[in-house]
C-alpha cells in the first residue's frame, strides 16, 4: 500500500545573527544553510497493516507523512500510495487517503461539525445515501451524536478531535496518516482514541501510519514501527523485537507488606527502585522463575507484577545508540527489511 525508497528533502534556510545590523546586511547578502530533513528513507506498508512511525522532535516524521499526503514534493526519491504518485495529486489518491493534525484542525469554528460533513461530502463526491451511512457508523464509534449539532466553538479540544476524526473519514479512506491524533487529550479521552482508530482499521481493512509520542499509543496500536532519526531509519521491525533487543530484562515490581532487606533484593537482579513498600528489580528472562520463586519465599509480598521495560526507556536508549554509535543499532531497516517486517505483520 505504501513505498517509500531513497526519499530525500531539503530546504535552504536562511541564517543571520540578531540585530539591526545584521537584518540589514541580509537585504543585500543572505547566508543560507542545507538541512536535510529525511535523508535516503526507505520502508514498505502493506495493506490493513497499523504501523508507528517514531522518533524525536525534528527527525523528520511530519514532513515524511507531508510527503506521503503529497503536500510537500521529495527533493529526490520515489513515493508510490496504492499505486499513486502522491505529488500528483490525482482525485482518486485524495480519496483513497487522510490527514489527521493533532494540531490542526478543518471544522469551521461557528458552526456545527454537522455543516463541515456536509461540505466534505460535496468536495469528495461521495453520494448521499453513503455519506449518511458512514457518518452514522463513525458517530457510533466515536459517541459524538450530541455533538454534532453543536458549535465547534463550544466543544471541549477532546470533542473537537472526535469530531474532526468524523470529518477526515466520511470519505471512508484506506490510508491513515495520523499525526500525533492524541495530543493534548486526556487520559480517558486517548483510550477513546485508540479504541476508535483500532475498530475503523479492523472494521474497513485501512492502512495506518501513526506518530506520536505518547507510548501509550503506540504499544495499543502498532505491532511494528519504523524508527527515525535526523531523517535516517534506524529501525523498522517488530516492536516487541525491538524491546527485547535494546532493553531485554524484564521488570519485577513487587510491594511488601514490610520493609525487604535491600541487600537481598540486590543479590537478585539489578534494583533500580527501592524503599520501604516497594522495590522494582530487572531480571534476565531465563532467571525470571528463579527470583519470583525467592521473593515469595524471602518476603511477605502483597503484589508482584512481571512487565516489559517502559517503551519511553527503550526509544530514549535506541537514540542514544543512534547518535553514539549508528552501527550498534539492532538491525537497521532498508528496502528488503521494510518489506519482511510488512508481511510478518500483515500475516498476523
């Protein structure tokens, strides 16, 4: 569904010192710098498949989902979407595919969401008895039907997201670029979030490409991911492959009822939390048995819980390795990778 090789895209800024001086200088000679936003990216999506697409601020995300979305033209590289050029712009991409902004949005401030479906229907063409059905199955997954008639002013950031998700799928599109769709929600309000966009993929068979930077989302929604980094990959693979790889012990967490004799505790594994009630430990997988079975021998444990290093830990270590030593990474992606891990996932 979607490709992606060597794609490239730069932009000359402009650079100057601050100052009166300085900003007259520039009407008459200007100093630019290169920056290279994505440098030589390359992966493969299959179809049906939720993909995250990570990295830190500035790697390059939102401009590679630019690109996608054909809003922004490669400096170098080829980009194909179900078959289309996306720079081309042609009607049948547009309809095949969305661009959700956590921090942009379409609905027209003083009027109803109700008035913008209506005007996204007209734009897309979609015939009106089909717009009414989808529009009814979006408002059921997204519980927003005392919400539409309402004006967007008047709707919390969380309702207006709800809402603004209507309006990007009542054209029913298969691809899903969705960029940090959860930002600034609530707790209760992500999980909403992850629910609906989990259903409309499973429901319709879409393609989602997701970035955020809240974990949380990523691990509920994508079992692959493609990593970046000053717009180089430097993953692309399963996502519980990758937490195993960079960060392999597991987390034991256990509470006491009374206070646990430190030194023990040390003998067993690496103890990065400790006080009177609780300690967490990181174990190998292969003495995970072992220490469980000596803790509960060893003290009166109120609970114990067995989890995965948080996913925030693992990218900030990923990038780590990245700037230090680019070659340390555990299995790079590429062309060949990309395609292996899209039907790994989309056989599952």
């Amino acid at each position: 569904m979607i490709d992606v090789r060597g794609l490239h895209k730069t932009y000359r800024v402009h650079q100057r010192k601050a100052g009166l001086g300085a900003a007259l200088r520039s009407v008459f000679h200007r100093r630019f710098e290169t920056v290279k936003a994505v440098d030589g990216l390359s992966f493969h999506i299959a179809r049906g498949e939720r993909v995250g697409f990570l990295g830190p601020n500035g790697a390059g995300k939102t401009t590679t989902l630019k690109m996608l979305a054909g809003l922004l033209h490669p400096t170098a590289g080829d980009v194909a979407v179900s078959g289309f050029v996306p720079k081309q712009r042609d009607t049948g991409f547009l309809k095949l595919i969305t661009l959700v902004m956590g921090q942009k949005q379409q609905l027209l401030w003083d009027l109803p969401p109700s008035e913008t479906y209506a005007l996204n229907r007209a734009i897309y063409d979609v015939p009106r008895a089909e717009a009414d059905a989808t529009l009814a199955t979006l408002v059921e997954l997204l519980e927003i039907g005392d919400l539409v008639g309402k004006p967007t002013r008047q709707l919390s950031l969380g309702e207006r997201m709800k809402c603004e998700l209507a309006a990007a799928l009542l054209h029913r599109p298969q691809v899903l670029f969705l960029d940090e769709p959860t930002i600034g929600l609530d707790v209760s309000m992500q999980a909403k979030m992850r629910d609906f966009i989990r259903q409309y993929n499973e429901r319709f068979g879409a393609t989602v490409l997701l970035t955020s930077h809240y974990m949380e989302d990523v691990a509920a929604l994508c079992p692959r991911v493609v990593v970046i980094d000053h717009g180089r990959l430097i993953y692309d693979g399963d996502l519980k492959a990758l937490v195993r790889r960079v960060r392999p012990d597991k987390r034991l967490a256990v509470r006491f009822s009374a206070p646990a004799d430190r030194g023990v505790l040390e003998r067993m594994g690496t103890l990065v939390e400790h006080d009177a009630a609780r300690s967490v430990l990181l174990v190998p997988p292969e003495r995970v048995n072992d220490v469980v079975r000596e803790t509960l021998a060893s003290f009166s444990v109120v609970d114990l819980t067995i989890e995965d290093p948080p996913l925030e830990e693992v990218m900030r270590d990923l990038f780590k390795a990245a700037a230090s030593a680019p070659a340390a990474i555990p299995e790079p992606g590429g062309p060949d990778a990309g395609a292996s891990a899209s039907g790994r996932s989309a056989d599952r």
